[in-house]
C-alpha cells in the first residue's frame, strides 16, 4: 500500500487489537484518549504510515509508530506487525506494572461488613438507580 492511501483510525485501533470492539475505539477517540501526531484524532480521521499515535487504554498508555495499515483483525502475532511501540512507553508502562504490584492488595480494601440499610440507601442514591 502506498502512503497516499489511509485506513480509518478506529478500524486501524481494532485490527491492531489495542480495542476488543470498533466500537470502543471510536470512543476512546471520541473521549480524546487517541492522539495522532499530537493532535486529539475523530474516528474517522485516515491514519497512515510513518504516523505516531498515543494511545490510552485499559492496558495503559502506549505510544507506538505505524508501521502498516490493516483493515481486518487478524491474530495477535499479525496484529503486533502493524506497530512499533517507542522505548520510553515501553518503560513507562513497565514502571507503571511494577507500581500497581506494590500498591498489590492495597489499592482496594474490602468493606470490612455489608452495608447497611442506610449504606445502600445512600449507594443507590449515588448510583443514581431506585
């Protein structure tokens, strides 16, 4: 493919396996978790060879260069072909893994007892449900 020609960035996000869903990576485009050459990227924005793009998702913050366009999701080894992941993410999300296995079982405390009537009440209210 030459570079003239672009795939759609959420189309590209999928086949690249960063989402499970087209549908997530068109929100989390529409959330402006998606950069492309620094620049907030819609869904539908053409990405092409050579572009950088940040990307914010579930499994953290990845800055990759585009190495080739791919408009179906193929297997995971095919998927990992169309990026490649620059050095300081690949640090940065490595540091970040090595926090969350400190913090471990401290970053969520169970309630020690189940809510109360009150306690629910004010869950619900929270929640916004009835």
């Amino acid at each position: 493919m030459n570079n003239m020609i672009g795939t759609r960035i959420d189309k590209w996000l999928w086949a690249a396996r960063f989402f499970k869903t087209r549908e997530q990576a068109s929100k989390a485009c529409d959330m402006n978790r998606i950069l492309s050459n620094n620049q907030p990227a819609k869904p539908a924005r053409e990405v092409h060879v050579g572009d950088m793009l940040h990307i914010k998702n579930e499994g953290g913050k990845f800055e990759v260069e585009v190495l080739a366009l791919s408009q179906q999701r193929g297997p995971a080894s095919v998927a990992q072909t169309l990026y490649r992941e620059t050095e300081a993410s690949k640090e940065a999300r490595r540091k970040a893994a090595e926090e969350r296995k400190l913090l471990g079982p401290m970053a969520y405390t169970a309630p020690s007892k189940r809510p109360s009537k009150r306690d629910r009440r004010l869950i619900h209210s929270f929640r916004g449900d009835y």
